[in-house]
C-alpha cells in the first residue's frame, strides 16, 4: 500500500505495547519540541512478551498503518518485546 505524503508537516506517531513508551516520547518532545505527537499504546492486548514474534510483528504492522491512517509521516518504534525479537538481521 503506498501512500502520499503532504507537503504540510504531520505529527510523529510513537508506537508501545503499553504505557511504558510514554517516557520515550517524553525524552523525544525534549529535543523536538517543535513537533506535534500521537502516541498509541496498545493496552487491550499487552503484554506482548508472552506472545510469538509473527503475533507481535502483525500487531506492530497494524499499530503503524493506524498512526500512517492518522496523518503520521513519521512512526517511532518504542516496544522493546518488538525490537528485541527483530534481532541483528530482521528488519522491519
């Protein structure tokens, strides 16, 4: 699916399994004030730790397109069950 992006800036979406990517996007909006935000936690299916790698890869794909579908240009990672199951040569 390939999307258009405007040439008006949109905000920065931040995506965590639950609440514990809100210190993240603290530290972000400190070096880049300047930048609206959307942060989508997905607590009705956390933890995600107890869940196989292709279940929480397809959570993460649906987050993302979410915040895409939400005006987002730009979509940081913040759940660590999603980025350590990535490994050194998985890519998202």
């Amino acid at each position: 699916m390939k999307q258009h992006l405007s040439n008006t800036p949109g905000p920065i979406g931040v995506f965590d399994s639950g609440y514990g990517g809100l210190t993240i996007l603290d530290k972000i909006r400190e070096v880049l004030p300047e930048y609206d935000y959307i942060y989508l936690g997905d607590n009705a299916r956390a933890p995600y730790g107890t869940r196989s790698f292709e279940v929480v890869y397809e959570f993460t794909r649906q987050a993302v397109n979410k915040l895409f579908d939400m005006g987002c240009h730009l979509v940081i990672l913040a759940c660590n069950t999603l980025l350590i199951g990535i490994g050194p040569h998985r890519y998202f």
